[in-house]
C-alpha cells in the first residue's frame, strides 16, 4: 500500500485540550499536518495551537462540544475552509468518564458519558463522510480502548460506550466497502497516563487512580499518525492490552472477578467527595497532556499482567476440563 503524506494534509482532532488529543495534535504537527483542533476548552486549544506553531505546523481552534450535532457539523465545515476544500483525516477522540456504583451515579452522569464517547462519535463520522465520498478518500480513526473488549464494574456506562463504539466501527466499515479509498481505524489503547482519571466524574467517594501499568500517551499519538500514513481496521497499544483481551476471553467468570477486585480497589482507596469532573464542563487547571500517574518503571505491572494471562488460560483449560468430564 501506498503510504499517505502527512505533509499539508488536513487533520482534525476532537478532544484536543489536553491527554491523548493533545499528544495526536503535537505528533501530527511534527510531520507538518494542518491541524483543526476541538474541545470545549477554548482557552487549552488556543495553546495547543502554540504548541503546534512552535512545530512548525499551521492549526485552527475550534471550540466543540460534541454532544451537539450542530457544533460537528460547524467544525467539518470549518476544517474544509481551513483545509482549502479538503478533510484528510479526522480522529474521534474526545471522552469522559463516570466512576461509580451503577445506581448511585446519577442516570445525566450516564447518559452524558454514552452522549460524548458514542454518540459524539457518530456525530463526527456523519459530520466529515460526506467530505470523504466527494474526495473518494479519507481516514477516520476513532480512539476506543482496552475497555471495548474488558467490561469495567463500577464504570458501567463508560463499557457501554467503548462496546458500542466497536459495532459502530465494524459496521461502518462494511456499509463503505465500495468506496475503497475511505478507512475506518480503530485505536485500542491500554491505560494511559492522562489526566482523565483526575478529570472523570466520580461517584465513589473515593480517590481514582488508574491501575498499572500505566503507558505513555504519545505512544497512541504515534499510532495516530501510523494509522493515518498506513490505514488498517485495528491497532493495540501497549502490550496489556493484547493481554487483557486475551484473559477475558479466556477466563470463565472473568466480569466477576474484575469486579470483585475493583471493588476492593475502590474500597481501600483514600475517601473523597463526590465529583461530577469534567462530564457537564471542562476541569479547571492548567491542561496537559500527561497526568503524571506513570511510574519509573512497568516492568513489575506488567509482569502482574502476564501471570494474569497464565491465570486465565489455566482457568480456561480447567473449564474445559470439567466440562468434557461433565
């Protein structure tokens, strides 16, 4: 396949403030993209815009709120004005988060997080598609997450939206298969260092903290730009990822040891109040791509991971043991 140049090519970003956004719009500066960049924010894009001029890069802020139809279908026109007809690629990313009991987190926190993370995503696609069949090219690359594949307790509607995002995904991509140069790619990162723990709603009462391992989120930014030069349905990034999905698959009963466990977690986490975060607003503070949880080292977590792993395939093998007894 033939690889896409990034040089002059228009690239719009949602959720492009701070975390994994932030880092697709620097990466993407660097190999000397326009860029569109889009958040509720304003004021965080206007120095992401700074940052991807010191690049070298040309970018717009536009500030967005993707769970209005309108405000997506403003920004692709904007991009196409910006981009001197054209939208090359545009990346879904912009999400949030709400921790907590099911029925204790309020059903707006819910809806808000499947509005933004599903919804938003289905807005951007039908926003720019029409762009991509006039050009008979594009890449639409949607940022979903090891949570697509590994249910999480006590983040029930967050599951729902990932899920969701992988039917869309997959079903999208078959209804555009007569337009050949048109790519639908999916990002799976494994947990970030992004301030979107600090950032989430959080109905627990208690302090959030990601669990290890814990990566860094130019490494999904590099991924961006791979999936961008070289289009494919799917990409994993870091390694406990693949892992995860892999022991979900292969562990019987695995939805109710990932909660009992995340329920423990929760249980022995600092206590603290109850927070709505960043789901009806953006967080106050600076906004940075970082959110300084990554440790010096993963090697320990991720060995964690593996025996997980092994832990998983022994029960699967366990399981077939009893059932072919039975």
């Amino acid at each position: 396949m033939t690889e896409r140049k990034l040089d002059g090519a228009l690239v719009v970003i949602t959720g492009a403030s701070s975390g994994i956004g932030r880092a697709a719009a620097e990466a993407f500066a660097g190999r000397g993209a326009r860029l569109v960049l889009a958040a509720r924010d304003g004021a965080a894009l206007d120095d992401v815009v700074e940052a991807c001029g010191r690049l070298g890069a040309a970018a717009l802020a536009v500030p967005t709120d993707v769970t209005h139809g309108e405000a997506l279908e403003q920004l692709a026109a904007k991009a196409v004005e910006f981009g001197g007809g054209r939208i090359d690629v545009w990346i879904n990313n912009a999400g949030v988060g709400a921790i907590g009991a099911f029925d204790e987190t309020p059903l707006d926190a819910h809806e808000q997080v499947v509005q933004t993370n599903l919804l938003g995503y289905l807005r951007g696609a039908h926003a720019v598609l029409p762009y991509f069949k006039q050009q008979h090219e594009g890449v639409l690359i949607n940022t979903l997450s090891v949570g697509s594949w590994v249910a999480q307790p006590y983040a029930v509607a967050y599951s729902a939206s990932k899920f969701g995002l992988r039917g869309f995904s997959a079903a999208l991509r078959g209804e555009l298969g007569q337009w050949p140069g048109i790519h639908v790619c999916d990002v799976y990162p494994a947990v970030m260092d992004t301030p979107g723990f600090r950032d989430a709603g959080n109905y627990a009462g208690r302090s959030l903290q990601p669990p290890p391992p814990v990566y860094d989120p130019r490494r999904v930014a590099e991924a961006m730009v791979s999936l961008a030069r070289h289009p494919r349905h799917t990409t994993s990034v870091g390694a406990v990822a693949t892992l995860l999905r892999l022991t979900y698959f292969l562990t019987p009963g695995f939805d109710r040891l990932n909660g009992l466990l995340a329920g423990v977690a929760l249980g022995r986490a600092e206590r603290t109040p109850a927070s709505s975060g960043n789901l009806f607003h953006p967080p106050g503070g600076q906004r940075r791509i970082d959110g300084g949880w990554q440790p010096v080292s993963n090697e320990p977590a991720i060995r964690l991971a593996v025996g997980a792993v092994a832990v998983g395939v022994a029960g699967w093998c366990l399981a077939r043991l009893v059932a072919r007894r039975d």
